[in-house]
C-alpha cells in the first residue's frame, strides 16, 4: 500500500511517486505520508532525519489525546465528574511514567515541559554550596542552569571519563554529577552506569540527561543506578510540551517551589505568607499539562520490551546501512568522540569537503526533501571540538564551523536512507553554491 494523503498545508500532487514500502516496525507513527514539493517540481514523501531534534508522533500518542478531547476538564481542581476523570489521568500517567523510568519507592515524578525545564527544575533544587560536575561537551540544557558547576574536559574515551570523574570527585568531595546518556552530536553512548557506580562510592549524586537515550532503548533510574534522570515528551514520539524529572525526593521537597503559584499551595495567608505543598505538586504551579502527560504515558506504556526489541533491530538495520552509503561518499568526515567503533544510537553528524552545512542541509531539503539539522546543535563546545579534530586534508578548502547531522528512529524507512545517501553522493560531488539561511549559531 502506498500512501496517498497530502498534508494539507502542501501543495497539491501533480506526479506521484510512489515512494517504496517502509518495512514494519513496531511502534507506528504519524506524517509517514507527508509529501513535499523538491526543487524540480516533484512530490517526494518526506523522509525526517532529524528525528533527535524531535521525534514523529506515535499512533498511540495521538489516539490517546483523541480519546481524552471530549472529556477535558480541570486537573486536581474541580468537583465535577469530568474534572475527577481528568485528575485520575493525569495522576495515572504520572504512575505509568514513573514504572517506566523504573522509579523505586519514594521516587518522585514531576512533570516539566521538556529536558531543559526538568535540567533548571532540579539545578534549582539542587542544595546551596553543592558541587556539579558536567562535562564541556553536554548539550546545553545539562551544562548551563548548574550554579556551582565544575567542567571537565572532554574525554578521548568512556574509561577516561569514569577516570575524570573519579579525580574530580576525590578531590572536590559529594556533588552531584550531571551527565547525557547517548550524545545528541554523535550518538555515542556514554558510560552512564559505571559513573554512577563511582560516584555512589563518593556518596554522590548523578542525574542521566536522557534526552535522546529515551527514544532509543528504555531508561531505568533502577538500572542506571542513577538519581534522577530527565527526558522529553517530544523526543519520545509523544507531541510537544511534556517533559519529566524523576528521581529522589528528598531535594525536591526542600527546595523552594520552582514556579510560585496555584496548585503548590498548602494555605496562603491574606498577607500571602505561603506553606508550600510536598510532592510533585510543590513544582507543578499552574494548571498542568494534561494533555502531554497522558500522551507521552501512552507512549511509554507501548514501548515494551518486545518492541524495544523491534525498534532496536530497525534501527541497527538502518544505521549499519546509513554507515555502509556514507563510507562510500567521498568527501563526507564524520565527527566522533570515541570513535568510530564505539556503541551509539541513530545519530550521524558530519562535514562535507567543500561546501557549509547549512548549503548541505538545504539541497537534501529543498532539491531531494529531506529533512536534516545542520548547526553546532545546542552542544557548542562539543561540536567544535569535534570539528577542530576533522583532519585538514579533508577539507581542503576551509575549515569547517558547523555539521549536519542525520538521525533515524520509529519513522525511517530503507528508501528515506538510500535517498539520503544518494543525494550526499550527488551533492558532494558538485560542491559550489553558497547559502544565505543558517541555522548555525543554534
Ligand atoms: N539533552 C540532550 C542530550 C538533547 O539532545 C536535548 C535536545 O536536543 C536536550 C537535552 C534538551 O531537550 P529539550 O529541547 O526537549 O528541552
């Protein structure tokens, strides 16, 4: 069955392509029949590879905000049969959330709006004179909100940052260390579990940024042996606006309220003297986003084992693909930390000799609609390490100040891969051109 609905907002077909069939996977998401418009006037089906950016939405996603619509009403504020209704999911999709980030007992669940909210949220509640170990090379959310952050190097590979972390913590004492499961620059998984076994040692704390991990194998405070961990709804095929810290609650409750508000009171006096209420609920001021967590539990309440399992064989299928067509064009560097052979997820950033990422990431849009990121991506110390390592010889022409990175999951299919590859062959090959619109400051 080939698709055959156009959005809406897309011009209309004049000559269909029949895009090839995309192989079953298990968890179905939406926009797989997306056409776009290409440059010499065809409809191409949208291949998305820049699915770490943000994720498609799940089929399941969707059907559970569908189902959810007519009855919507206020959270964990009103009498009425529909208000209960509304409270009772919120409330369930805070359990399901916290089963599958593998809360123990006496973990808590905040719904934020995204990582970088959860990230601020406990970088808030993290106590005065408390020390923060990151490393240079996190995404931005896990490096700027620390307000005591000590910055380590960037390790040439995972030993050596279980090392960096081990000296830092002998020499700076308990702290809690602030560390990204899998790389959003490269995909590389970082060695999450043995820096949390070190820093338990040290009577330390560890909070996984698990912003990509999550969309790409399960996350388990209990098997991580972390403290907190911290994802997004909307890089977890969920749609945007939801966000969750996990993790112990004890920080949480002493700290000050990080929204000041409705809902995190216990009783305001009439010179607005406030007893803040314990629980999720001291950071959740405002009404909550229902929406948004009860999608986002639909999601994680799919992604089961067994279709962990089917994802991961996807995926694997197309990244050994993606490396075996990217091997083969001249003039592609891809950007590593711990090199090439070192386990990752479904991310590939890279240059091409003779011609800037934002021209790269143009072309693949507008002549072959494919959708890529091109920039430092919110990781600038990383990415420009990354690109001061890329040998000169492989860019004759200029060094290169920003990347394109290419990122799969639930939606990619086979042909969205060979076209990619095809394309970079064909783009490569006739460098030249410059473009005016860059994202690379981002
Ligand atoms: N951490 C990592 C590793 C990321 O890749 C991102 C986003 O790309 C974030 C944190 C921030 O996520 P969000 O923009 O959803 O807050």
């Amino acid at each position: 069955m080939y698709p055959t609905s156009v959005h809406p907002l897309l011009p209309q077909p004049t000559d269909l392509d029949p895009p090839a069939p995309t192989p079953a996977h298990p968890l179905a998401v939406l926009g797989g029949d997306v056409r776009v418009r290409v440059t010499d006037g065809r409809l191409l089906p949208y291949a998305n590879l820049d699915v770490a950016a943000t994720a498609p939405c799940a089929a399941v996603a969707a059907e559970a905000v569908a189902r959810l619509l007519p009855t919507y009403a206020s959270v964990h504020r009103g009498a009425g049969a529909l208000s209960r209704h509304c409270t009772r999911a919120y409330e369930q999709a805070r359990a399901t959330v916290a089963r599958y980030v593998g809360c123990r007992a006496g973990d808590q669940v905040v719904f934020t709006r995204n990582s970088t909210d959860a990230l601020n949220l406990l970088a808030h509640a993290v106590p005065r004179g408390a020390d923060v170990l990151t490393f240079v090379g996190e995404h931005h959310a896990n490096l700027l909100p620390w307000r005591r952050a000590i910055r380590l190097p960037l390790p040439g590979t995972p030993d050596d940052a279980v090392a960096a972390v081990d000296r830092a913590l002998r020499r700076h004492g308990p702290a809690l260390v602030a560390v990204t499961a899998t790389s959003n620059v490269t995909g590389e998984v970082w060695p999450v579990a043995e820096i949390a076994r070190v820093a338990r040692r040290y009577g330390a704390r560890v909070v996984v940024d698990a912003a990509q991990l999550a969309a790409h194998g399960p996350v388990s405070l209990a098997a991580l042996g972390a403290d907190y961990v911290v994802l997004s709804g909307h890089k977890l095929y969920a749609p945007f606006g939801a966000g969750v810290l996990a993790g112990r609650a004890d920080w949480l409750d002493d700290a000050e309220p990080y929204l000041r508000g409705g809902g995190a009171t216990r009783h305001v006096d009439a010179d607005a003297t406030v007893q803040w209420t314990g629980g999720p609920a001291r950071h959740e001021a405002g009404t909550p986003n229902l929406v948004g967590a009860v999608a986002l539990a639909a999601v994680c309440a799919a992604l089961t084992e067994t279709c962990w399992a089917g994802l991961a064989r996807h995926e694997q299928r197309l990244l050994d693909r993606l490396d075996a067509g990217l091997a083969g064009v001249a003039g592609v560097q891809r950007l590593a930390l711990f090199g090439p052979g070192h386990p990752r997820t479904g991310i590939v950033s890279f240059v091409v000799a003779g011609l800037e990422s934002a021209e790269v990431a143009r072309r693949l849009a507008d002549d072959h609609g494919i959708g890529v990121r091109d920039g430092l991506f919110c990781a600038h110390p990383l990415t420009r390490h990354l690109l001061a390592a890329v040998p000169a010889a492989a860019t004759p022409a200029a060094p290169p100040t920003t990347a394109v990175r290419v990122s799969i999951g639930a939606g990619t299919t086979v042909e969205h891969v060979d076209r990619l590859v095809a394309a970079l062959a064909q783009i490569a090959a006739r460098p030249g051109g410059r473009c005016t619109q860059s994202f690379g400051a981002r």
